[in-house]
C-alpha cells in the first residue's frame, strides 16, 4: 500500500525518485508541466523523446514512456500523455486519464521507484474538467492502493494552482 499526499508546487521541485511528465503524443516540450519539465531537464531530455520517437513513433494517448531525468535531480521521468477531453466521450476520456496514472505506477514499480509524483494531467490546454479530474485520478489511486506493490510507497499529486489543489485534497482524502 502506497500513501498519496497533495501538495501544491513545481514539480521539477519536489524530492521524489522519479516525475510524471504531461506529456504530448509527439513528446516535445509545448507549454504548461511539459515545457516547464523539458526546460528543467534540459536539452538531454529533448533529444531522448526525439529518438522514441524515430525509434517507436508517437506515444498513444493513456500510453507512457521513461527517460533519464536530465538536470532534474530525479532517477527518471515518465512521460504519460493525457486525453484532450473535447476530442472523447467523457466515458473514454475517464479511462483514458486512469490509463495515464495506472500505467505510470505499473512502469515506476518495473523499475523500482519508491516513490512517484503526478501532476495534474489533462487539466490544462487539453481542457479536463479540474473537478472530473481529481475524482477519476483520485479514485483510481485508492482502487489501486489495495494492489501490492514491492517498490512504490508513495504518490504525490503536486498540483500548480490552487484550484487542482483544493479538487484533489477533497477527491483524495
């Protein structure tokens, strides 16, 4: 069993083993989380989502990928690319978003990460209502929670403003 915290920051801040990236389907810096992570990182971790993507070509939607953290004092960063919610039912957008979490938690305890942090994926530009957001993320964690887990023991939902903030430590307690 993992403990969840929210916590409100920058996540190329928090203390963690590894960082979950917004990401987008082509996995290059645009703006928000992805472009404030790939500016923290630096220009090494541009160049490792350029060659995924030579290598293995666009990242699905729900799907997730690992890089080396860059400047970003981290083991390593998974890049999950969030559903644009105006593009899915708000059924396929729910699972969508789980997918993101699920399979970032599934590929940080392939790898051995003790610990993991989120941020608020979808909720920006790709237009996830905040509220929708922090029940489906929130309950998908504690649904989770019950799985066991070797390696992970703590998720941090680092959200930037306060309105996530105040929507995940409702959704999350």
């Amino acid at each position: 069993m993992y403990q969840i915290e929210t916590i409100q920051g920058d996540i190329t801040k928090v203390r963690t083993d590894c960082i979950v990236n917004a990401a987008n389907t082509w996995l290059h810096g645009g703006g928000g989380v992805d472009g404030a992570i790939h500016r923290a990182a630096g220009p090494v971790l541009g160049d490792a989502c350029a060659e995924y993507v030579r290598e293995h070509g666009l990242l699905p939607t729900g799907q997730v990928m690992h890089t080396g953290g860059g400047h970003i004092p981290v083991k390593g960063i998974i890049h999950a690319v969030g559903p644009v919610y105006r593009e899915h039912l708000p059924d396929e957008s729910d699972r969508l978003l789980q997918a993101c979490y699920r399979n970032a938690l599934v590929l940080a305890e392939s790898l051995q990460y003790g610990s993991i942090a989120f941020p608020n994926i979808s909720t920006g530009v790709y237009g996830f209502p905040k509220d929708r957001a922090a029940e489906v993320v929130c309950s998908g964690l504690h649904t989770w929670q019950t799985e066991n887990w070797t390696f992970v023991r703590r998720v941090i939902l680092v959200c930037f403003d306060d309105v996530n903030l105040a929507f995940y430590q409702k959704s999350c307690s």
